[in-house]
C-alpha cells in the first residue's frame, strides 16, 4: 500500500521558520557548484543529478547528496569519491552492438 502525502500549507511552513538561520540554502548552493564542475568522463557533457536513497545522506550533509549521469552515455558516478557506478554505453556505437 502506498503512502499518502499531503503537501504544507507554505504560510504554516513560512511561520514555522520565521526567524531561524537558514543553513539549508548555502549548503545547497555550496553542492550545486561542486556538481556543476563534473563532466562525463567518456563524453566530456555535462551530467544530470540522480538520487538513490542509499547514497543521499552521509551523517555529515545537510543536503541530500546525488549521483551524477551522463544524458549520452548513461554512465553513474558518485562525485565525491569519483567512484563509477555504472559504465553506461558507448554513445558512438550502434544501437546493434550495444
């Protein structure tokens, strides 16, 4: 069975934070710009951000962290260990060889 979610009333969340640090927004600008720096290693394109909930949180992030694809190739990389998680495909393969 599916869980249901239902959304905040944004005012409630507004006031609910109203006066409290925002530490949220610096940590999330501060992790765009290091994903921005990321390039497919085979392809050299810029990479689209993946979540997997097994690998979002570390204990020390605020943020959740991401996984970085390539659009081309579909190659996986964890970018805070550089570590390749799925090879993907050669972009310039036929599709009969792949």
């Amino acid at each position: 069975m599916m869980a249901l979610f239902k959304e905040l009333d944004p005012d409630i969340i507004r006031r609910a934070v109203q006066g409290h640090e925002d530490v949220l927004g610096p940590a999330h600008i501060k992790q765009e710009a290091f994903y921005r720096q990321f390039q497919c290693p085979r392809c050299k394109c810029s990479m689209d951000k993946e979540f997997k909930s097994g690998a979002a949180f570390d204990g020390e992030s605020l943020v959740a962290r991401a996984l970085l694809r390539c659009p081309l190739c579909n190659l996986l990389l964890e970018p805070n260990t550089n570590l390749i998680l799925e090879n993907g495909r050669d972009p310039l393969l036929p599709d009969e060889l792949r």
